[in-house]
C-alpha cells in the first residue's frame, strides 16, 4: 500500500508544461528518490505536494491508516498542518534571526498553540501549557541529539555553517512530526563527509521514525545508495521509473542526463 | 602621491561645492519682500557665496585630513559592548525612577506633563513594536487605532455618561476589531505595498472623522471629555452635593497636580501592561509565529502555521494598544479632533520603533524618550528645532543602522546537560 499516490499532475505556467501527466506512487516507510537534469520539473511537483503551487490536472492523494487527504484541495498550511507532509527548501529557508531551538519550537506551533489555549492559558502561566512547553523542548534535543547539534541549540541559526544550517532544516521538518518528509537537494553543498551523514541520517528516519521519505537529489552516490525507488523526470515527463539498478541501466535516463548521440537523434 | 591626494580632495571639494550651489541658489539665493508696490524678490547671492565657500573648504579639509573618502562612519565611536544583564538592570533601575519621579521634589507640573506624554508614546512604541518589530509588517497608519480608541471612549463617555474604567477595555476592542477590518484586505501584502495601504486606512479614519460631523463633530473635534477620576472620586476641589472627592476622601489639601499625578500613574501602568503582555506572548507559540512570519512566511507555512491567523492577531493586538492608549488620550486632553491623527503620528510612532531597534522593548523606551524630549529641550532653538532634531536621527541611523538597541533576546533556551 503507498502513502502517496500521483496521478496525471500537470502543471502549467503560461504555455510551458512545467509537470506534464506524471504519475508515480511512494511507498511508506520508504524512499523514493525523484531525479533529472535541471529544470525537469522535479521542484514544481514539490511545490505542488505542499501547496505552494495548485496543479491544473492531477490527483496527489496521501493515505495512511485508513484516512485519506486529497492535497491538491487543500490550502497550503493544512497540508503540513493536517496531512503531515513536511518539506525542506533548496535554498534554505530557516528563520535565521531565531536561534535554533526557537526554529524547532516553531516547527512544533500547532500542538504548541493548542495547549496555550490560544494564548490564555499561556499568558496565564497555566501548568498544562508549561508540561507541553517542556515537551516540546525534549522534542527539539531528540532531533538536536538526532543531527548532532545539541551544543548549537542556543546559537543564531542564520549564523550556523552551511551544512549545520541543511541538518537543521531537517529536524525542524521532523519536529512537526510528519508522515511524509519531502527533502529537495538535501546533500548540495556539502562535502563527501557530510553528504555521508545525511545519507545515514535520511536512513534513520525511515527505518526508526517510520516516515516515508521523497528525495530529489543530484548527487547521485546519495541517491543509489539510499534510495528504494527512483523516478526520473525529464522537461517534465516522467521517463522511467524502478530500483536504483533499473534506473541506473535504463537507455532513456542515459540519454536524458548525457545526451543522446547523433546517428541516434537522425535515426 | 600627496599631489594626487590634493587633487582628489579637490575634485571631491569641487563636487559638494557644485552641490551646495544648485541647493543654495533657489533656498537661500532669492527671498520674498513686501515693498510698496506689493511683493518683491530681494536676491542674496552673497549669502550663496559664503555657504558654497563653507562647504568647499570644509569639504576639502575633510578630505585631506580622512584620507580615502566616505569612511565618515570610522570617525564616528563605536557603541560600547555592555555585559549581558545590564539591560535588566538598566530596566529595573528606569522602572524605579519612573515610579519615583512625580514624588520627586524637583518634579513640577511640566515635567509630569512631558512624562506623561513620553509615556504615551513609549506605550505606542510598544504597541506597534507587535506589528512592525516582531511580526514584521510595516504598517503606517497605526494611528488610526489611536484615534479609534480616543474617539470611542469621547463617544461613549458623552452620550452615555459611562465611566473611563468601563470604556478603557471597550476602546481596546474596538480599536481591535479596526486592526482585523485592516488586516484582512492587507494579508496578501508585504512590505511597500503593505506599508501604502495602511498608510490609507490611516488617513481614511482621520478623513471620515473630519468630515462625519453628525459623528465626530467634524474638524472641531469633541471638547469637554470627561475626565477621569479616582475610583469613583473626582479630582475636584468641590464635589458635588453629597460626592467625595479625592483629596477629602485622603484628607489632603486640594491641589491640581493630584490628577496629573494619577494620569501618570495611570499611563505608567497601561504602558507596563502594554510590555507585560508583549514580553509574555513573545514567549508563547504566537508571538514565536509572529517572529517566525517575520523571518519566513514561505517556510511558515511549509511548518504547518496559518499565516492570516497570525499575521490578524498581530494587527488585532497591536490596535489594541493603540486602542488603550486613544483612550487615555482622550481623558487627559479632554478636547480630541482630527488634528491630532495625522499622518506625521504614526511616522512619529514608526520612528520610534525603529529607532529602537525593531522588536526591542527597552529601545522603544530610550527612542521615545529621544523623540520628544529632545525637540522639547530645543524649544530655546525653536528656529532651528526641526533642523538640529533631524540631524540628530541621521547621526543614530549612521551610528546603529539596527536601531539603538540591536540585541535580542532568545524566547526560550536550552539549558546544558540533563
């Protein structure tokens, strides 16, 4: 049974199909890696999966212990809010004013908010809010502990390095506790060591938080080693999709990443 | 080398010369005169000289003793580093000060009355410090609120005679409902475009109070607002029949200052509620989520967080203050009108916020304090008032282009080990 299920999303902008009929599915407690060659339309379906663009056709359907969340109907917060489908961004996006465990506070505002009593019993100082409060921080140390940040907690996150600031990005992700983990680029920037560390912590959260994981990526070391499913997209068409090994030796991915030879092209 | 650094300078000279030429000739060159045969144009081109002659040579002797040009920020001394919890202490000590003040034996009347009036301003400041320096939305028309809370308690206290105690939270809400009926046409808009709409909602209020006569008495304003009294007992030398006023009812000798003294207090309280609550809901999922919108709405909303909710209690409690504050207003003036809800109010009010460094709760209080007591100490200057208050700010911005106090505190810690 897959989490998520795809179905024909297209997605225009003016006359460019960005995403045209793409269907795949990912599995639960799986990853399934999306890749192909720059501007294939892999951060347009990412977009889509989290709301930030509406599809023009296409069914995005996340199912899990027998409920059902139709994504494409929903507005964009609910679909992290209610879905639980969390993402990272390409270009980071952390709050980099706040420190870093105030980033992972936010991340957790919804339960947060709710045992506030919107706002009352927090103002207040109530016991019930103060209990979910100290929570919320334990949640914050596991996944500190979790990316082996926990002497960062209480620096600015804008003035952490580049790959703290990516690991980061993914614990806040994590700390509102989502079934779906959507990572686009996880590993760019980052040297062969670290890139390594992601590759083991990506693997940690499927197999020990039971999250599914979506993975675009370009490095590819990272991505046949981790991932458990690959889709390969090219100027917005899916054109294969299977098991690493599949992917790795379909002609039409070769084509699509090195460029088809000429006496082909004639043919 | 020192030859082409003359002539640098020269040039540099030159150019702020040339400057100061085609600024001086239109300001200073040509002056208006009433003759006989009517108006006249009297030329003062040798004041043009003499200013020209000023800046190229003091422009040239800037050049040559700085050596590279526009590093006038390395001449300027840096702001000392103060340990952590001087400002805790710095606050503690302000509070004592403020409370003490009116006892105080040199306090008269005109310093209570320009604290007061600081501390309306500081209570402002901290009001709009929700919207623009934690939620991050420019909002230029915050004294709309202002005016929505002074007119609602005029209003209320006239035609149905009802107490300030009672109108003070209603005037809050009301001018809450105003900050969510601007909030909502506004959600979609960031920055520029925010900051010109409400920049219009806040000349509509003013506009419709000025012209709704039957409202708001129209451009003349509503005079004889009830004033406020103590619990109950008026501030008067003679009560009325069967009424105890405040200084029988301690058995003082009547005086005028007693009210002023309890409308400082009374400010000073709303103000330290107003910092309260800012303080206690930075530390709450909201106030995080305010911060947060600041820094991100994209990943915001990635997290899950509706941003209409917060970016609406922003508006809504930050009017609120503003709200409390118009009423407050309205019972020491005891005479409001349009007039005193211009534009200039809310640039004054964003002033202060900036200038303090956004989101910065003791900023606000140092920069209020700034804004009006300096043009109120440069009244001996009244010609040149505007002139030196402006310098004044623009040396702060070239000094802490952040706003004076820059730091900021962490809403929550993780404390080490365990």
């Amino acid at each position: 049974m897959s989490l998520l299920t795809v179905e024909h999303l297209t997605i225009r902008f003016g006359g460019l199909v960005a995403v045209d009929d793409v269907s795949f599915a990912a599995a639960d407690r799986k990853i399934t890696a999306i890749i192909g060659p720059n501007g294939a339309g892999k951060t347009t379906v990412f977009n889509c999966l989290t709301g930030f663009y509406k599809p023009d056709v296409g069914r995005m359907m996340l199912s899990k212990d027998g409920q059902e969340w139709l994504l494409e109907r929903m507005e964009g917060f609910r679909i992290s809010q209610q879905a639980g489908v969390a993402r990272t961004f390409q270009n980071i996006r952390l709050f980099p004013k706040m420190t870093v465990l105030e980033n992972l506070l936010v991340a957790q505002h919804n339960v947060l908010q709710a045992a506030s009593g919107f706002s009352i019993a927090g103002l207040l100082g109530l016991n019930s809010y103060r209990t979910a409060e100290r929570a919320a921080i334990e949640l914050a140390r596991h996944w500190l502990d979790r990316v082996g940040m926990v002497h960062l907690a209480n620096d600015e996150a804008g003035s952490l390095p580049y790959g703290a600031q990516r690991r980061l990005e993914i614990a806040r992700a994590m700390c509102t506790g989502p079934r779906l983990l959507c990572l686009d680029e996880p590993a760019a920037g980052l040297n062969p060591a670290e890139s390594a560390a992601l590759a083991a912590l990506v693997r940690r959260i499927r197999d020990e938080d039971g999250v599914a994981i979506l993975l675009i990526e370009h490095d590819m070391s990272v991505v046949m080693e981790i991932s458990d499913r690959i889709v390969v997209l090219d100027h917005g068409r899916k054109i294969a999709e299977g098991t690493p090994d599949q992917v790795r030796d379909d002609p039409e991915v070769i084509r699509a990443y090195l460029g088809a030879a000429e006496d082909e092209v004639a043919s | 080398m020192d030859g082409t650094k003359a002539a640098n300078a020269l040039k540099e000279a030159g150019l702020a010369a040339l400057v100061a030429l085609l600024l001086a000739v239109p300001l200073i060159g040509f002056r208006l005169t009433e003759g006989l045969q009517g108006l006249g144009i009297e030329t003062r081109f040798d004041w043009v000289a003499w200013g020209v002659g000023v800046v190229f040579f003091g422009r040239f002797g800037l050049a040559l003793t700085r050596g590279s040009r526009g590093d006038l920020l390395g001449h300027l001394p840096a702001m000392p580093k103060f340990p952590t919890g001087t400002g805790r202490t710095v606050a503690g000590l302000l509070l004592l000060l403020a409370i003490a003040m009116p006892l105080l034996p040199v306090a008269d009347r005109y310093m209570v009355e320009i604290a007061i009036t600081v501390l309306i301003y500081v209570m402002l400041g901290w009001g709009l410090n929700i919207v623009v320096g934690l939620a991050g939305l420019l909002d230029l028309g915050y004294v709309a609120f202002y005016a929505v809370g002074a007119y609602t308690y005029a209003l209320l206290a006239i035609n149905f005679d009802m107490s300030f105690w009672l109108c003070l939270p209603i005037a809050g809400l009301f001018a809450a409902l105003f900050g969510i009926i601007l909030g909502f046409p506004v959600l979609r808009l960031r920055g520029d475009y925010l900051a010109i709409v409400t920049l219009g909602f806040g000349e509509m209020i003013r506009i419709v109070l000025l012209n709704w006569k039957e409202f708001s008495g129209g451009p003349n304003g509503i005079s004889s607002i009830p004033r406020p009294d103590f619990f109950g007992f008026p501030f008067a030398r003679e009560g009325e029949p069967g009424q105890t006023t405040f200084h029988q009812l301690f058995g003082l000798e009547f005086s005028p200052m007693h009210r002023i003294i309890f409308l400082y207090y009374l400010i000073l309280v709303l103000a330290l509620l107003t910092n309260w609550f800012t303080l206690r809901m930075r530390r709450l999922p909201v106030g995080r989520a305010w911060e947060a919108l600041r820094e991100d709405e994209i990943a915001c909303r990635a997290l899950g967080i509706n941003p209409t909710n917060v970016k609406l209690s922003a508006f809504a409690l930050g009017a609120m203050f503003g709200g409390f504050a118009g009423a407050f207003f309205a019972t020491r003036q005891g005479f409001i009108s349009p007039e005193s809800f211009s534009f200039i109010e809310s640039a004054v009010i964003l002033a202060i916020v900036v200038l303090g460094g956004m989101g910065s709760q003791m900023g606000v209080v140092i920069a209020a304090a700034f804004l009006i007591l300096v043009p109120e100490l440069l009244r001996d200057f009244s010609q040149y008032r505007m002139v030196l208050f402006g310098m004044a700010m623009v040396l702060i911005m070239l000094w802490r282009p952040q706003g004076l106090v820059a730091h900021r505190a962490p809403s929550a810690r993780l404390e080490a080990g365990a």
